[in-house]
C-alpha cells in the first residue's frame, strides 16, 4: 500500500480558470507516464467527480468542508488516497471562495490547509503581462497557510507571452511557473448539466481526455509538478468508518445507471460499513427493484435525458411502486424523487407519465431552478432523520417541483435564502431535491439499515 505523501490542488483564480482542464490534462498525462492517480474535487459536485473516475479508473471522492467536520474530510482523503501514486485535488470556484465573503470556509484553501496540499495556482492570463504576478502575490499572501507552490498559466496569446508571464511571477512571487496552455488551444468541455455521465460511459469522451494528455505533456513540466506534489503523509484516526458494534444483515437495492447514479461514494460505502450488501440494478435496461432488496436507494442524476425511456417501461415503474407500497424504506434523492412524481414535463412542454407515487410533477427550466449548501432538519413522519437533528446536503437541479395540494413535506432546509419546508415524506419513503452526505450525520444509516431489519424480519 503506498502513503498518500505526493498531493496537488489544482486551485483557480476564480471560475472559468481553467481547473477542469488542467486536473483533467493532468490526471490523463500522469496514468500516460503510468502512475496511478486518485482524484478528489472540493466541494458538492457530481459533474467533475465524473470526469475524474472515467479519466483514472478509480472513483473520485468529494472534499467538503462544510458538509463534514474536519477529521471525517481528512479521513475521506486518507482512505481514498491508498494504492495511489499522486492525489489530485480539483478547487471550486476560485480558491477562496467558499461558504461566506468573510473567512476562507469550505474553500478550496481550506482543503489545502486541511490536507496539507502544497497548491498549483491556475491563472488566466489573457490580456495581461506583469500584472499577472500581482494576482499570484495577492493569492499568496490572503492566507499564507494555504501554500502556492507552482503556477500554470492558462490561455496565453503564445509561447513569448508565456515566457514574459513566467519571467514576473517568478521574479516577484519566488514560485515556478511549470507550464501554460494556450488560448488556441482552449477545448470545449461538454456542457455540464446535459448528458455528460452517458457520454463519458460511452467512452465519447476519451479523445478529449487524450488531447489534453497530449496539450499537457507539451508544455507543462510534469516532472516538475510530480516534485512540487510532495508532503508530508496525512495520518487520521478512522471516525467515520471506525470499527462497528452491530452489523444489519440486509440488502439494499441502488438504482444505477445513467439516469441515477450520483451518489457520494461515501454513502455506499457507509451502508456497507454498517453490514448492508448493495444491489444495483438499471432501471433503464429494463430491470426492476431487485426481489431480495430490504431497502431501495435512488440517487440523483438526469432522468429527463431519458424520460421517453422511463416513462415507456411499465413491469419496471411497476416494480418500484409495489417495493414502495409495501414499505420497503427509500430514500430518493434529486433525480429519483422526479422519478417518483406523476410526470417530468420537459422545456418544449412535453410530458412524460412516471410512478405517480408523489402527487405532482416536476418541469423542467432552461436555467438552474436551485443550487446551494442546505442545512436539513427532518419534519415529523421522516423515518430517516427527526425534527431534532440535523443533517446537510445540497441542492442542485434544473427543474421545479409542483402539486395542487398540500403534502407532507421530509425536510426544513436551510439555505442562503432561508428556510422552506422540501420534499416528501409518507410511511417508509423519504423523496426530495436535497442530496445528503451521510458523513454529516452517520445516524442516518443506522436509522435506515435499523428500519429495514424490522420490515424484513416482519415480512
């Protein structure tokens, strides 16, 4: 098993820096030189993690420090780090944007701190010279415990562009600049929110990960960058997937696919560490909810990428109504609860027939509809979190929900605009937008695994 002593995060000046680009062309270049890589991205997102897995093989973890408390982060990056070569962080937005204007909270900084991750700083460096080492001078001193120890510059005009930008960042900041990517050069990365996960799986997007393989090994210093990724090993007493006491004998069936399939790969992970087996089943190839299942998992994803197909397969919708109706303990999350409503309803108007387990239906908006952090408290007649406690999440999705009457809501959510009740909740399903980590309150899955040994044992 090798250490976890050679880590980089790759951290932008602010969105549109061309993170995405750089850790992709990186992780690509580095299994080219055959390393073994681990990616992690900061913060929420499902989208870059995707990225990630197809280009490594391995599956990429979130790093969030708002989510999680500070060891169970650390203790994400350490089990996810083993058998790795290099750690690659990917940044949100740019590298000390995080939960509030005032301090460096859920930042990607903060991870760097957290992790102790020496930092490549990727810099637009379109329109400007000089001026190029004030932006770094600045990064570098807001908090000097978050340590930039390389740059890459992002679309330069040319290679004398790039060699006047190295010149001043590396006079005035005492940091190397390991390489750049040109303007021209600028690849189009699909867009983020369309059926990214289905293209990925097949394999369309394999020529892109090769070509930024290739831009990356021409200008960039890898060796270089494989020299500035080395630290100190990261150790951390296990609280998230420390030893357990009681194991629950019990199956819980995950829809996966490329309708559903964004799931923290720590929740699965959770589930099993507490004794569950996991059976995952496609629903869009035509399979239903498995008969052994305890319990039933549907995750986020994009089923109105599909909604033809999923509304057409009846014996399948059937299958997830009676698991239902028969108390089997779900939890849909984002996609899936769209999956459960009456119909999904796309932008041109059309309207696609789902389960009908939640009155209602959900339409689908040309701009995103929610996006945030949420605090979650259950509200009463949620088996899986209580009015008492508290969980978090996120949201985001393209689409509004609606129903003519008044339901039971599953949560009172807390975001940057408040607090509103969300969801559904009613005997053994909990449905919503909101996405939760499980790291935040490992209650959760007791309380689940617990419910579903007393279903099954009373069936």
């Amino acid at each position: 098993m090798t250490d976890n002593s050679r880590r980089i995060v790759i951290a932008g000046t602010g969105s549109g820096a061309g993170k995405t680009t750089v850790t992709i062309g990186l992780m690509a270049a580095l299994i080219r030189k055959g390393h073994v890589v681990q990616g992690f991205k900061c913060g929420p997102d499902y989208i870059d993690p995707t990225y990630h897995t197809a280009v490594t093989g391995r599956a990429s973890r979130n790093l969030d420090s708002f989510m999680l408390e500070h060891e169970v982060v650390k203790e994400i990056f350490v089990r996810g780090s083993e058998g790795a070569d290099i750690s690659i962080i990917e940044g949100v937005m740019g590298m000390y944007d995080g939960k509030e204007a005032t301090s460096d909270k859920g930042s990607t900084a903060e991870i760097s701190i957290l992790t102790a991750s020496p930092v490549l700083l990727v810099v637009n460096c379109q329109s400007m010279a000089r001026s190029a080492a004030a932006i770094v001078k600045g990064f570098q001193l807001l908090n000097p415990q978050a340590k930039i120890v390389g740059v890459i510059a992002n679309k330069v005009g040319s290679e004398g562009h790039h060699k006047i930008v190295k010149a001043a960042i590396e006079q005035e900041c005492g940091i190397p600049v390991v390489g750049y990517l040109k303007r021209e050069n600028e690849l189009e990365i699909p867009e983020r929110h369309l059926g990214l996960v289905p293209s990925v799986e097949r394999g369309e997007l394999a020529p892109l990960f090769a070509k930024l393989a290739d831009l990356i090994h021409e200008t960039v210093d890898l060796d270089l960058v494989w020299e500035l990724a080395k630290a100190e090993p990261l150790q951390v007493e296990p609280k998230l997937f420390a030893p357990r006491d009681v194991n629950y004998d019990v199956t819980i069936a995950v829809a996966k696919d490329p309708a559903f399939h964004f799931y923290y790969p720590e929740n699965l992970e959770l589930l099993q560490a507490h004794g569950a087996k996991l059976a995952f089943f496609s629903p869009l190839a035509g399979e239903g909810v498995p008969e052994a299942a305890d319990g039933l998992y549907i995750g986020g994803g994009f089923p109105e990428e599909f909604a033809a197909e999923l509304s057409q397969n009846e014996p399948v919708k059937e299958s997830f109504r009676k698991a239902i109706a028969k108390g089997l303990p779900t939890l849909a999350e984002c996609g899936g609860f769209m999956f459960l409503t009456e119909a999904i309803v796309t932008t041109d108007g059309e309207s696609f027939p789902m389960l009908g387990v939640v009155p209602g239906k959900v339409t689908m908006q040309k701009k995103l509809a929610a996006l945030g952090y949420r605090e979650v408290r259950g509200k009463a007649g949620n088996f899986l979190i209580g009015p008492d406690e508290q969980a978090k999440g996120h949201e985001f999705h393209y689409s509004t929900y609606s129903s003519e009457r008044e339901l039971p809501a599953a949560y009172e959510t807390k975001g940057l605009r408040g607090t509103k009740p969300e969801g559904f909740a009613e005997g053994n399903l909990v449905a919503g937008y909101t996405h939760l980590h499980f790291g935040s309150n490992p209650e959760l899955v007791k309380r689940w695994l617990s419910l579903c040994a007393e279903v099954a044992a009373r069936a």
